[in-house]
C-alpha cells in the first residue's frame, strides 16, 4: 500500500528538506517544512544560561501545533510529506539540556505525543560526516558555519541511535553519500519511487552504489 503520510528525516545537511520539496514539484504532494522562526536561537549560539531549554521547549510546542493543524486540514487521500518526524524533537533534547531540563521536558513531551498522528512511513536520510559539512558549507547559512566537526559526530550518533531504536513506524534508510538525488534526476526518480512504492516492512535499506565509469 502506498503511504499517504510520509516523513522525512536526518541530520543536519542531509537534504531533508530538498527531497521534501521534490515530492511536491513532481509528485505534487503537500508539504509540511520545520519552523525554525525560534527567539531563542540567538541566546542558545551564545550558549546563555537557561537559553537550551528555553528553545527546545519552543521547537516541541510549535512542532505540536504544527502537526495538530495538518491532521485537522489535510485531504484524507492526498500525499502528505513533512520534513521533519515529531518524535525526533527528543534527539536534540538530549543532546543539549541537562538532566533536570530533561525531567521537565519528558512530562510535556510524554503529554503532547499521544495527540500526534504518526507517518505511514519514516525515511531517515544518512550521510558520513564529511558529505554533511561540505553540503552545510555549500548552502552557506550564517549560523551553521560555527557547527564544528565535533558537534556534527554527536549528532551522526544521536540520529543512528535513534532510529535504530525506532519501532513506530515502517523505517526506510537511505545512504546518501553514493547517490546525488540533487543534480541527478535518474537518483531522484528512482529514489522516489523507492519511498512511495508500498514495500517497506519494518526497517529496511536503500544504499545503491553508483556504477564507475570505465
């Protein structure tokens, strides 16, 4: 069965959102992209007292608020791809508040999940840590160029660790590193076709390997 409710996930760099967008240009899916308009971002980069909770606190409302509109206004057959999978707002949680941030943040996140419609199917994009710093470098955000190798490694591993853990949904993983779904429409087409294709049981792979040229 094809999923009508697709989510599409990773670190930072990987194209979570690009794909996002070509599921929309060619397969005119609707399409739902994280909120990143968050007032305490600034503070965090500064690493201000108090300024991780207060962000990720903001990140888990508006995410919820966001989710609980596209369940209320969405067509019930139409595809739906969102950007960014609710349950990973712990991955960045964990990463950054102390241990009596998280005990606040588990009894909202504990109260605010339950009220969640989860994706037919999740696909988590991967990529080694040199692909995803040179794609950060590429798209040149202001912010993301203080992101260091160190930082990037951590969340390889939160991300990794997750999804390994993850039973939700269907899983599809997705290696990146060999496949160019950006500039090559032969990568994308058969990439897309791989996500909405209605095979996916439990947690499977899709890691082709480009043919060398002779």
């Amino acid at each position: 069965m094809t999923p009508a409710y697709i989510a599409i996930e990773g670190p930072i760099g990987v194209g979570k959102t690009t794909l996002t967008q070509f599921f929309r240009d060619e397969l005119g899916a609707a399409t739902v992209l994280d909120e990143f308009d968050n007032p305490f971002l600034a503070d965090f980069y500064k690493e201000q007292p108090g300024a991780a909770f207060r962000a990720q606190m903001y990140f888990l409302v508006s995410r919820f608020q966001q989710q609980l509109a596209l369940q209320s206004s969405r067509s019930e057959n139409a595809l739906l791809v969102c950007d960014y999978l609710f349950a990973k707002d712990k991955i960045f949680a964990y990463l950054t508040l102390d241990d009596s941030e998280i005990l606040i943040y588990d009894r909202y996140f504990a109260a605010l999940s339950p009220f969640i419609q989860r994706p037919d199917l999740v696909v988590y994009l991967q990529a080694p840590r040199e692909v995803l710093l040179e794609r950060v470098q590429r798209r040149n955000v202001d912010f993301e160029s203080k992101i260091s190798e160190a930082y990037v490694d951590e969340l390889i591993q939160a991300y990794d660790h997750f999804f390994y853990h993850y039973d939700e949904t269907p899983l599809l993983i997705v290696n990146t590193a060999e496949i160019d779904f950006v500039e090559s429409s032969g990568d994308r087409k058969a990439l897309l076709l791989r996500i909405t294709g209605g095979a996916v049981r439990g947690i499977e792979y899709y890691h082709p390997v480009r043919k060398r040229r002779k």
